[in-house]
C-alpha cells in the first residue's frame, strides 16, 4: 500500500493539518514540526501525489491527444512536439491512436472525458463537431489538429494542404511530367481531399496539357501504397502514368517499393514520385523521396499552447492557425 498523509502525521506524531500546512505552507508552521514532518516523510517514503490534489481543486494535469495513425511518423513528431511543450508547464500527455478507426476514436473521446482531462487535442477521422461541442459543454477545450476547423467553432493548427498539393504538381509538371496520379486515401478524410483539390488546381492551371487520374487506397499506408503500385504496373507500359503523387510519404514509400521491386520503372526516369509530410524515412529511402513537408513539432507545440490557454478562459475566441508547406526536393522527382 502507498503511504498515506495519514502515516506521515501518525510517525511524526502530529495532525493530518500540520502535515498539509508544511507541504502547502511551511511558514505558518512551528521549525520543530517542520523538522518533525520532514524526516517522517524521508523514513516512510511518501511521495506527494501533486495530480490528485490538483483534481481534487478542480485543475487536471493532463492533456488528451487523438491522433489518426500512430504508425505514422509525421503523427508521432507531431505528438512530440505537445509533449515538449506540456512539459513546461508540467502537463502529462495521455494518448489515444485511433487507427482511422470511428469507433476507436469515439471510445478515445469517451475515455478522456471520464477522466476530465484539462483539454483535448484530436487528429478527427471524420466530423466529430457535434461531440466537441459536447466535451466544451462540459469544460474541456479541445484544438484540432492537423485539420482546419472550416467553420471555426473550434481552434485548429494545421498545414494548408490545398497549397500542398498545388506544390507538389507543379514541382512534377515542372520537370516535364504530364501524366500524374493522385495516389491515396479514403476519401473521407479532410487531408486527402484538400492536396487532391491542389493537385487538381495546379493540373487545371498548367500551361500545357496535363492529365490528372485518381488511384484510391483504402488507408494511407505502405501497403496501400504498393498494392497501388502493383495496379499501375499491371497495365499496358503505354498506360503507366510518368509521375505519382501520393496523400502521404507512407504511402509514397509503398509506391517506390513496388516499382523498385518490379525492375521495369526506374524511378524517376520513367515514373517520379513525390509524398506528403517530409517523415525521417523519406529521405532515407532506397531512391530518396521528394516530399511536401509540414512542421510536425511545431504543430504539436501550437496546439498545446492553444488548448491549454482556452482551458484557461473558456470564453476566448476559437483561432485557426495555417502554417505554410514547403517544397522538398530529392532524386525521386529529378529532372530527366
């Protein structure tokens, strides 16, 4: 059994209060007694437990956090970066991954709740508005992240992934290529269809003709992605797109496999390929990736500083915070 306040008094031979008043304030209380408690504290080992007493006055010392794929790197930095950030202010992290699973992510949500977490920060799957408001209702902020919040009720910190995807084509048609599939999905998910509206505004505005195709997936994984791969080599040589623009980097990861593994497309000299999120891996790859990259720490730091300060005064005005995406460039698009 833990030590309790209770077998600290009892050792030192004082009341419950005296021991709280040295804990909390020891200048109200006697040297003798301050002496008295602080050696029967060192010979039991009682350890303060700072969290109960703080929820006990109303104040949570934990963060909720939702992410889409905890096998994703971009979401672990992102992750990180909140617990950099938490850290500061003494906050624990408690983390849910939810696999781009609804019911896991409402089971997530319920848990949290129950726990009274001091604010929640979510990567949604879907639309989850009606269940934030819930949670506001009952005093825990939440931020969105990695989403922006198209009718700003809530806060959100993400990556303008329209920009992304505009990014991303016009870097592929840049460098001669005119044949471009969109790789990725499902199509529920916000991030997939904001960098394929991109891709699109920047295949529509090109100057020269530029065919534009979808290959869906049904999770944004590698897998996915080198089962895509396997469709695109499956037909005719003259129908292979001569670049690929994948939702993500791991899917972007499952496509180079394919094409390495099957030997006839070398990348990217016949097939380009550019991913999404700029994850460690990517320019670690076997050809390394060129990639559209988002600030994953940094977006992790906002959005804790964001809920933390919303839990602080409930009243504040919902902001969505937009960061830009960057271009970058690696032999996976070279030049031919």
């Amino acid at each position: 059994m833990p030590v309790s306040i209770r077998d600290v008094a009892q050792r030192a031979g004082v009341s419950v209060g005296t021991v709280s008043n040295v804990l909390n304030r020891p200048d109200e209380v006697s040297s003798d007694s301050v002496d008295r408690v602080t050696r029967a504290i060192e010979e039991l080992g009682y350890v303060r437990n700072d969290a109960a007493r703080k929820l006990r006055a109303g104040v949570s010392t934990t963060v909720g956090f939702v992410v889409l794929d905890g096998q994703n790197p971009f979401y672990n930095d992102v992750v990180r970066g909140a617990e950099d950030e938490a850290t500061r202010h003494s906050i624990a992290i408690l983390y849910g991954n939810t696999d781009e699973d609804p019911t896991r992510e409402r089971m997530y949500l319920d848990l949290f709740q129950e726990q009274q977490v001091r604010g929640l920060l979510i990567a949604p799957y879907g639309d989850v508005t009606p269940r934030l408001r819930q949670l506001k209702a009952g005093g825990i902020a939440a931020v969105l992240v990695d989403r922006f919040s198209g009718d700003g009720r809530f806060s959100s910190v993400s990556v303008d992934s329209v920009a992304g995807g505009r990014l991303a084509v016009d870097h592929l048609i840049a460098t001669g290529r005119r044949r471009i599939a969109f790789v990725g999905g499902p199509f529920d998910m916000r991030q997939v269809t904001d960098r394929l509206a991109g891709a699109r505004a920047a295949a529509e505005n090109a100057s020269a003709h530029v065919d534009l195709e979808v290959v869906a997936t049904s999770a944004m994984t590698v897998d996915e992605g080198a089962l895509a791969g396997a469709r695109i080599l499956s037909r005719p040589r003259r129908e292979w797109p001569d670049a690929l623009f994948a939702s993500n980097d791991l899917v972007a990861l499952g496509l180079l496999q394919s094409l390495v593994v099957d030997g006839r497309a070398v990348v990217p000299d016949d097939i380009a390929i550019i991913g999404f999120d700029d994850i460690p891996f990517a320019g670690a790859a076997a050809v390394p990736l060129s990639s559209i990259r988002q600030p994953s720490r940094m977006i992790g730091r906002t959005a804790l500083r964001i809920v933390l300060e919303e839990a602080s005064d409930p009243d504040s005005i919902p902001r969505q915070t937009v960061f830009p995406p960057e271009l970058v460039v690696r032999a996976s698009t070279a030049g031919r």
